[in-house]
C-alpha cells in the first residue's frame, strides 16, 4: 500500500482517496506549485494534511477562517497530531511562544492568519523553521477578481522568497477561469499546474421557485420533506423569524447567526447535526467546516450576492452522494434589492475616508502609529458613537482592508487562557508560602497538560465545578495569580478585531484606487446581474448554467431541474430545442405577428410551434399591445 494511502487509512479511516486528491499530493511531494479545485466537501484539506504527514517538517496552512482554523486544529490534536494556530486574536506572548514551539516542538502543522505574515517575529521565526509545504486555503482570497479578495494575501510571495525551495499548494472550491489564472500568477507558480475535479453533482437537482408568498411556500414544502436541512436568510432577524415560523408550524427548526454567543451555536449545531432539529435557518455564517453529510436540502431564502456563494452553499447538500435539492426562491422583489445592493456595498469615497478617520480616533492610534497593533472593536459602539449607519461602515471597513488599510474580521471567539511563566521550582516555592493558591494551583494542573510550554485554554466553570467554588471565586484566584506574576491569564472575550496593516494616515493621504472601487464595483454589479439572469433565466437548465458559469462549457443537461422538467415535457433534445429557440431569437429580432413567425420557422411546424408556446409560457417572447411577438430582453 502506498505511504499516503497507509496515512489516509489511519487518520480517517478511508481505504481510497477522491479523485484529483491523490494526484494533488503526487504533485506537491514532486516539487511542484499545485492548484487544487475541488467542490465544497470534496476533502481539499485532506491533501496538505497527508502529505506533511507523510515527510519531515511542518506545513505552513494560511487560511483568513479563523473559525475553521481552529476546527481543524483541534481536530488534529484529537488524531494525536501536533498542530496550533496563530492569528490576530492572540497575545505578543501567545505568538512568541507559539512559533518557539513550532520550531523545537516537532509539529507538523501550523494555521496561521495572512496578516501575519507581514510581522517581524514571524518572518525571523519561519527562517528556522523546516518548512515541507505551504498551503493557502481559500485561494480565491489572493485574486482581485475573486469574489473575496483580501490584500494581506498578497503577502504570501514575501514567505515565498523566505523559504524559497518550498512547493506552494493552493485550494479552493469555487473560481472562475480568469480567477484560476491569477491565483496561479498571483502565488508565483513556476509553471500553471491546476488539478480539478468536475463541479457536476449528479445527485444534487436545482431549482428555482417565482413565489411572492415564500413563507407559505417554505412551510407547505418543509412540511413534506423528509430529512434535515438548511434554509439561508439573509439578516439575523430574518433568520429568528423564519424559525419561529416553522415552529408555528410544528415544524422542527432552529436558527443560527455570528451574533449568538460561542455556546449557542454549538449546541444548535450539534442538534442540528444530530437529527434532533430538522431545519436550521441561518446567515452565510453557517456551514464552513460542518461536515454533515445527510443533509436533504438547501433552500435560499434569499439570494446570494454572488453565483459563487450560492454554489458553495448550495453544494452543503447531498455530499453522501443520495438524491438532495437546492432550491433558490425568487421575486422580482429580490431583483431589486440585489441591484440596490451594488450601491450598498460601495459607499461612497468620502463616506470611507471619514469612517478611517473616525475609526482612527475612536482606537486612540495617532497618525503614524498603529502599525500591526490589533485592537478589540465593537462595530455596534463604533456606529453609535458617531451617528453611522451600520451597513455603511461595515462595507467601508472591507473597502479599507482591500486597499490595504486595515485588517477586519469578526468572527474571533477566543476562550480563556493559561501559561505558567514561573519554572516548575519556583512555583513550588510560591505554593509553600502561599497555602491560600496551593489547592487552586494543584487542580489547574491536574485538569491541564501543557501549561508550562505554551498557553492552554481552559474553562472557568469546569474548574469551579471541580473546586466546589463559585464563578466570581475562580475569577479571583487566576487574576489574584496573574497579579503575582505566576501565570498569565487571559479570560474569555468574543469580539471582532480591527489590525492596523500600516501606521495610521491623515485623511488626506487616504486614496480610494479605481482597482478597488470602480473595478471592483463593476465586477460586484457583474456577479449581481449573472444572479439574477441564473434566476430568472427559463431556457438554460440549471446545473448547465453554474458549471459554465465556471468554465465547465460542454455539460450535458441534467434532466432533473425545473428548466430541464418543464422542456421535457416537449419530447424534444436539448439540440432541437436550442435550433428551433435560435431560430425563434432571430426572427424575432423585429416584431412580427404570430402568423408571420409560423410561417418563417423552419423544420417540422408541431415541435417549432409547441417551443413557441413553451417561450410564451416562460415569458422569453413577450406579445404587445398590438398583438406582435417579440422576443423578451433583459
């Protein structure tokens, strides 16, 4: 059995690996820059995970998903894996000790944030690193034209030039041709070396449903479904409502959003997981790393911004490879907010220069300071202060990290943590003169391994539990301990964070590029409009128009989804159909009465006029006041 195999086998209990993951650790462990494209589920951390394991050293992961970064880190460490993460929610001290360890520790695998990338201590660190692969996950990030940019990816060649003989394999689920193209340009590739796996899911049937009256809809078609899935909405209070309705309804469903605390979210998606909830109604916060493989359906309540949101979110359905559905409802309603969205998401210049400036004041960071500090930021406190509305600000804070400003995120939960700073003897000394903290000292480490090498997370009421004291006891006695200089305690905090990426700048020295404004406006209007034309769109089948939408041009129809079901019923191939179609376009290119267009179309005149009445019904030929067809342009 081959060495990766033997690995696979192991770690995940699996005998065979998916198509390309196999060819995709060949590559790497040949030397070369790699590109893997594979759907979401289709295992893409499996392919850096084996291959590091397979060979000496430690595999650098950039990844901006913090969330996901420590799921898998703690998945690792589970299998008896040495792996830690370092990201901008960590202490100076919590880094320092945590690249000391990765370069004495003999660990394998070591998450770091892009921006970190950037910081002195890093850079010097990695130099005494043995490095065997660097991986980017979520590789799209490094692409102006990915629908997710972030500039603090284009660091990445920097850690290139440190460790220059390192092979680089880059991931991702969904990107465009163009978007390929770059990552590779972007990520310095010797030679263009791309291996992807067909985005065709078989088992996965696409529909889109026109209701005005979608709660109706949801709670008359999840009353029929069986199994669990999930339904997106795009606001938080959407999602309650939605959930609360469905209850209403006898309806077994839950909602999930980034706003409720750490403990909520967990315990609804493990319940979700489980089967004891059947639907759980959630903003795109949900479903990255979720690995629930039953899941029947995914239902957009609303659209997505992007065809590529919608197809990695869509694709969380049916990865057990049985028949599931994707269903998108949609209203003209929904056309217009989509489009008013272009404008939301691009305030306007000026609108971003006082939001820099304001943010500027409400951290305390003077001008030319504040380069690679991070500060805890309350988005909600930030806007009140200064009479902002929210979506403004938020959208300016991307705009701002684009141009390379700043660093935001706001899905950072960081738990409490732990780190004896005296030695072993010392601390005995402390506990001989201070019996006060003897027991208290003597339960941490009982209840935790590792608390001299490194910071531990712990868990403040378990170790109340254990001790038989109250919460605010145990607070005292880790701060009284911190005070002292024994440990150093960092309590639990849940906040987004804001990394000055350069020292602070007057608002006059601030520039809005035309790349990351107009362009990228542009593209965003693009991505909004090839949503509304997969939606609305009544002669391309479904799975035909997301798979071109990324360059997979030669698909067959699927057969299984509305377009697809309402053409079948004609009898007729998608070639005759399409021919007779065409034909229909061109004549139609000036109105002409429904006799005139009998008389032009050529073929056998029962299939010609049975596409006529199918594009009537499906409004693509539109008849006017004067009772002339034409056909129907966007």
């Amino acid at each position: 059995m081959e060495k990766f195999t033997q690995i696979l086998t192991k770690y995940w209990g699996h005998a065979n690996f998916r198509p390309p993951q196999l060819e995709i650790i060949r590559s790497v462990a040949a030397g070369r820059d790699t590109l893997g494209l594979m759907p979401t589920g289709g295992g893409k951390s499996v392919t850096f995970q084996v291959f590091s394991l397979s060979c000496k050293g430690v595999c650098i992961v950039v990844t901006p998903l913090i969330a996901l970064m420590k799921d898998q880190v703690e998945n690792l460490v589970r299998q008896g894996v040495k792996a830690l993460a370092i990201h901008s929610g960590m202490s100076l001290p919590e880094i320092k000790i945590a690249l000391d360890n990765v370069v004495w520790g003999d660990y394998k695998f070591l998450y770091i944030s892009p921006e970190r990338i950037a910081t002195q201590r890093f850079r010097e660190r990695v130099e005494d690193m043995q490095i065997n692969l660097i991986a980017v996950d979520e590789a799209h990030c490094i692409s102006q034209w990915g629908y997710d940019f972030r500039p603090s990816y284009l660091k990445i060649p920097e850690l290139r030039e440190i460790v220059p003989n390192v092979p680089v394999l880059a991931l991702t689920a969904t990107a465009t041709s163009r978007v390929i193209k770059d990552i590779q340009a972007k990520l310095s590739f010797k030679e263009e070396n791309v291996f992807s796996t067909s985005f065709v899911r078989d088992n996965l049937v696409y529909l889109v449903r026109e209701k005005e009256d979608k709660r109706k809809y949801l709670i008359q078609t999840l009353m029929k479904v069986k199994g669990s899935g999930i339904v997106y909405a795009r606001s938080r209070k959407s999602c309650r409502e939605i959930a609360g309705v469905l209850r209403q309804n006898n309806i077994s469903a839950d909602y999930y959003h980034a706003g409720l605390k750490p403990e909520a979210r967990s315990n609804k998606q493990e319940l979700w997981k489980k089967g004891k909830v059947k639907v759980i109604v959630a903003t795109n916060a949900f479903g990255m790393g979720i690995d629930k493989p039953d899941v029947k359906f995914v239902l957009h309540f609303d659209p997505p911004d992007s065809l590529e949101a919608y197809f990695q979110e869509a694709g969380r359905a049916g990865r057990d490879g049985k028949k599931a559905v994707a269903v998108l409802l949609f209203n003209n309603a929904d056309k217009l907010k989509l489009k008013k969205h272009v404008s939301i998401a691009f305030p306007e210049p000026g609108n971003i220069k006082r939001v820099y400036e304001a943010l500027g004041n409400y951290l305390k960071v003077a001008e030319g300071y504040g380069k690679d500090q991070v500060f805890d930021f309350n988005l909600g406190g930030f806007c009140n202060a200064y009479k902002f509305q929210v979506t403004m600000v938020y959208n300016s804070l991307k705009i701002l990290q684009r141009e390379g400003y700043i660093e935001f995120t706001n899905e950072i939960d960081s738990p409490s943590r732990v780190h004896f700073i005296v030695n072993r003897d010392d601390l005995y000394k402390f506990q001989v003169a201070n019996a006060l903290f003897d027991g208290f000292i003597k339960l941490l480490l009982r209840s935790y391994a590792g608390l001299f090498t490194g910071y531990v997370n712990i868990n403040e009421e378990l170790l109340s539990k254990r001790a038989g004291i109250d919460g605010e006891t145990t607070y005292k006695f880790l701060t009284r301990l911190k005070s002292y200089k024994i440990i150093d305690y960092i309590p639990r905090k849940r906040t987004p964070y804001i990394v000055f990426t350069k020292e602070r700048l007057n608002i006059n020295r601030v520039a809005i590029s035309k790349e990351n404004y107009s362009v990228r406006k542009k593209d965003y209007r693009n991505r909004v409009e090839a949503v509304i034309e997969y939606a609305t769109s009544l002669t391309k089948c479904r799975s035909q128009a997301l798979l071109e939408y990324f360059g997979e041009t030669d698909s067959p129809r699927c057969g299984k989804c509305d377009v697809c079901q309402g053409r079948n019923v004609l009898g007729l191939s998608k070639y005759e159909f399409d021919l007779i179609a065409g034909q229909v376009k061109e004549i139609l290119e000036s109105p002409r009465t429904y006799e005139e267009l009998a008389i032009r179309l050529k073929g056998n005149q029962d299939n010609a006029m049975n596409v006529v009445r199918w594009l009537l019904d499906n409004e693509k030929i539109i008849c006017r006041i004067d009772n002339k067809l034409e056909w129907k342009t966007e």
